[in-house]
C-alpha cells in the first residue's frame, strides 16, 4: 500500500474514532457511536496489516485476537 494511501486510511480512521468519541457521548447515538469505533479500527488494522512495513504477521495476528475475544465477551454481556 503507497504511503498517500496509508496516510489517508489512517485520517479517516481517527476522523471515525473521534465521531465514536461523541456518538458514545448519550444513549441514542451510542449504537451509531459504536459503529464507528469499529469501523475506524478495521481501517486502522487493514491499513496497518497491508502496510509494506508489516514482516511479523503472526505477531500481528496475535495481537488482535486476544482483543477481539475480550471485546466479544464483554460485548455479549451488555444488555
């Protein structure tokens, strides 16, 4: 991936983590601030895992899982 378009995805991702901030800010908007925070973070690791960079993809992969079983786990618990 071309460091313009590294540069871009990373922009919109912090452009989708600070509408997550204030989607999260009340409990009508907190279901479309959470989308956001997800999306912005699929950016964020697409973007960083397609990065020419990125040599340790086990490391990587190893890295993320433990926080997407954490977050499934709490996840499943909010009502």
């Amino acid at each position: 991936m071309s460091n313009n378009l590294l540069t871009v995805a990373y922009i919109a991702a912090s452009a989708l983590f600070i509408l997550s901030l204030g989607g999260l800010s009340n409990q009508e908007s907190a279901r479309k601030g959470n989308i956001y925070g997800i999306l912005g973070m699929l950016i964020a690791f697409v973007a960083t895992a397609l990065s020419s960079n990125v040599t340790a993809y086990l490391t990587l992969g190893g890295m993320i899982l433990p926080g997407v079983i954490i977050g499934a786990i709490v996840a499943s618990r909010v009502a």
